[in-house]
C-alpha cells in the first residue's frame, strides 16, 4: 500500500509534468475530458482560460451535482437568462478539486513546508510567478481550501496525470466533445485508470442532466399548527432567498484547524422579505453552516407571529419557491412567482456590494491564518462609524450633488438606521421631496413611511 509521502511524491510528479505539458493547453472553457479512477470514481474536467485564452486551471467535477452544475453554466441553450450572481453561486454548489499554478504566498503552512521539501530532494528550483502548484478541494457552499484526504491526493494526481499526457493532435483533431448546446446524449473522452498508473482512451456518454431541485426547509407540525393560529392579514410580502459571497468562519473555527477542509469558511444563505405595500424590511436573516436553517425559522416564526399570517408571498427565484412553498401549503398562504422583483435585486446586490468578486478562488487559501491572527472591528463599531460619515456628509451639504442611485441608498442607509438624530433624518427627507416634485425620480414604495 502506497504511503501518505508517496502519495504526495506521485501528487507533485504528475502535477509538475502537467506544469510544462502543452496540449492541454489548447482546450477550452466547454471541453470536457473525463478521468475514470480506479479507487474514487469518475471525474469530469474543463479548462478554465486566462484572457488570452490560454488553458492555466483545471476543474474537476464529481459526477453528481458537479457534472449538473457544468452543464448549466457551460450549455450555451442553458445559459440563456444567467447573470453573473447565478453563475458564482452555481460555482459554490458542487464538490470537486482545483488544479493551477501561482505565488507561495498561496499557500498554506503545511503545503509549503512539503513542497519545499519535495523540491528539494528532486533539485528543482523554487520560485517565479507562477510555478508553485496550487491545488484545492471545494465543498458546496465553501471556500476553495487545501488538499487533505488520502482521496484527494490520488484523485488530483489522476486528474493531473491524464492532462500531463494529452497531445496537441487530441485537441486539434477533435476529439473533445464540447458543451456548445444542450445535448442529453452527448459522448465525452474517458480516459480510465490502471493498476499501473497509464491509462486507456475511451468514451463515454455525459451523464444525463438534471433540473436543480430546491427543497423546503423541515417545517415540524408543533410550529404549524402554532403559526396556523395566527391572525390572517391582508398584507402581500416579497421574499428572496439567495447564497451570500461572504465567507464565515463556524464557532469551531481555532488556529491550528484551518487546513482542514471541513472547517473552510462557509457561504450562508440570505433570507430577505420585504412588505408589498410599504417597501418596509420586515426581515434580513442568514441560515448557519451547510444550509442549517433552524435559527432562521425559529426567526421566521417570530416574524409571523408578530405580523399575522400574510394573504400572498412573492418570490422570483426557484431557490425561493423552494423554501416557501411548504409553509404557504400548510398556513393557506398564496405562493405566487414573478418573472422579476427589482426591489429584491436591489437588496441582494446591496448586500453583496462590499464583496470584491472571485478572480481565483485560490486567492483565499491563507484566509484560516487571517481569521485567526487579526483583530476585526465589531459590528457596532463599524455602524458608528457608518453613521458618522453618513452624518457629516449630510450636514456638509452633500446630498444634492448625489445622482439619483446613490441618493436612494442613502435613503436605504437611513431607513435602517433609526438611531441617526433627527435634523439629519429631516434633511434626507426634505431631499427626497425636492427630487420627486422636480420629476427626477418616482414616488418610491416606502414613501409613505419615509415622510411620515
């Protein structure tokens, strides 16, 4: 049986001749090369291009959820409508593993430490822009975070193995099969895995893809029929449910565990609902790692005791539809879906507004260390000073020479923020009225409230 040192010899071997390989190069975004393992399944592989289009990274997908995720984001017929909030959080929802090159600041503490050694021993110089291997397991709904596991090794080294192997002639006589219109029956290369370590060509037919099915939250028959007591309202609620793009640590996070895959940071889950009739935010939640709802139920529950059962709940995403349509089945509650909610959008792209996007998901590989060793300001200081900016850019005169969209968030940052004193609140107000009796923007939906 091969040792957890030779694993990682095999691993560096195959991922450095994969490193001055070219003819995996040629491939593109949707090829898809699969690699048939002999201990851990089949795994299916695209390319990731650089801007000159130029294959740098690898992408390995497990043949469940990943092979359905692929397709959606790859297949141009699927494609249609995606924008690029869907798209990352499709690329946060499948397990698999990345393969690239990059700094050594890239690393972690133990990978450095090995590769270093590794390199050593088989006199290779360390060092260049992108010459250290940078390689990562992906969970769903976690950051990108270093290789672990006895499987995670081989099935990398596999991966690395078969694309250090390809010619140029595989690209250019075509024999990749491309993901260019949805196709159930579409035949794909495998490449399978011997006792040996070579492997044999072949094909196989792409798994057939599945719609993403959303389930609805457990909802246990003691909260029903607590909630089924409650008053019906006449009131109408908008609700969004979307996947937050910024990472949290779980309680159990410590130094000394962040190389483990199982404590990466986690991506929560958002709930927004909002009141139809007044634009009023009724509720801004997030669900606690792996899609545990419990405390944003026992929040939601709350909600509804307090406001009454609402007649009619909107939503527009199939995520949402998913989470609300038990509870509306159970409490007589009209489920209805909308093409589109642009107050929802609004919310979710200002919640998202401070994330700085995902050039490489590698980018984070040092991010245990960061967690553990700074000190980050607590949220009610970061809500004051917030709102000491916001107050002197109001009485600086300020507000006047805000455009139309940047005015509305600070009538968004002044309606969550109750405790901004009142000449400052009066101000916003007196502004809101000059722009709407001038014509330059509508009477909003939560006007009613703002001017009261």
């Amino acid at each position: 049986m091969i040792s957890y040192d030779d694993l990682y010899d095999k691993l560096y071997d195959n991922v450095f001749a994969l490193k001055k390989a070219g003819g995996w190069r040629g491939l593109k975004e949707c090829n898809i090369v699969a690699v048939r393992t002999l201990q851990d399944g089949t795994w299916f592989c695209t390319v990731i291009p650089d801007e000159r289009d130029r294959g740098f990274c690898i992408y390995a997908y497990d043949a469940q959820q990943g092979v359905n995720t692929m397709r959606q984001i790859l297949d141009e017929e699927l494609q249609s409508g995606y924008d690029d909030f869907l798209r990352l959080e499709l690329m946060l929802s499948y397990s698999g593993y990345i393969i690239d090159f990059g700094e050594k600041r890239l690393l972690s503490g133990k990978e450095e430490e090995r590769l270093m050694d590794y390199c050593s021993r088989r006199k290779l110089k360390a060092g260049g822009r992108r010459f250290f291997p940078v390689l990562k397991v992906m969970r769903p709904k976690h950051m990108a975070w270093p290789l672990q596991s006895e499987a995670d090794l081989r099935v990398v080294a596999s991966v690395a193995g078969v694309f250090s192997r390809l010619k140029e002639d595989f690209v250019c006589n075509g024999c990749v099969s491309s993901l260019i219109r949805f196709d159930d029956k579409l035949m794909v290369p495998v490449f399978s895995e011997l006792e040996d370590g070579s492997f044999t060509q072949g094909t196989m037919a792409l798994p057939k893809y599945r719609e993403t099915a959303y389930t609805s939250p457990d909802w246990n028959d003691l909260q029903a029929a607590r909630l089924k007591k409650v008053r019906k309202t006449s009131n109408v609620w908008m609700a969004d449910c979307f996947l937050m793009l910024h990472g949290v640590v779980g309680e159990d996070f410590s130094a000394g565990q962040d190389e483990l895959p199982e404590k990466a940071p986690f991506y929560p889950d958002a709930l927004v609902i909002l009141d139809d009739a007044t634009g009023t935010m009724l509720m801004v939640d997030l669900s606690g790692e792996d899609s545990d709802y419990g405390q944003m139920l026992d929040n939601l529950c709350k909600l509804i005791q307090s406001e009454g059962r609402p007649r009619q709940i909107m939503v527009h995403t199939p995520k949402a539809e998913g989470f609300f349509k038990n509870l509306c089945r159970r409490l007589d509650i009209k489920l209805v879906v909308e093409e589109s909610l642009p107050e929802l959008e609004d919310i979710r792209d200002d919640l998202l507004n401070g994330w700085e996007g995902m050039e490489s998901v590698e980018d984070y590989a040092e991010l245990g260390q960061e967690f553990a060793k700074q000190d980050y300001p607590s949220d009610d200081e970061i809500q004051r000073l917030a709102c000491n900016d916001f107050v002197g850019m109001v009485r600086s005169g300020g507000l006047p020479e805000l455009s139309n969209q940047e005015f509305a968030d600070a009538m968004d940052f002044c309606m969550c923020h109750i405790q901004l004193e009142q000449d400052v609140v009066e101000q916003v107000r007196l502004e809101y009225r000059r722009r709407r009796d001038e014509g330059r923007i509508g009477r909003l939906k939560f006007s009613s409230v703002f001017l009261r």
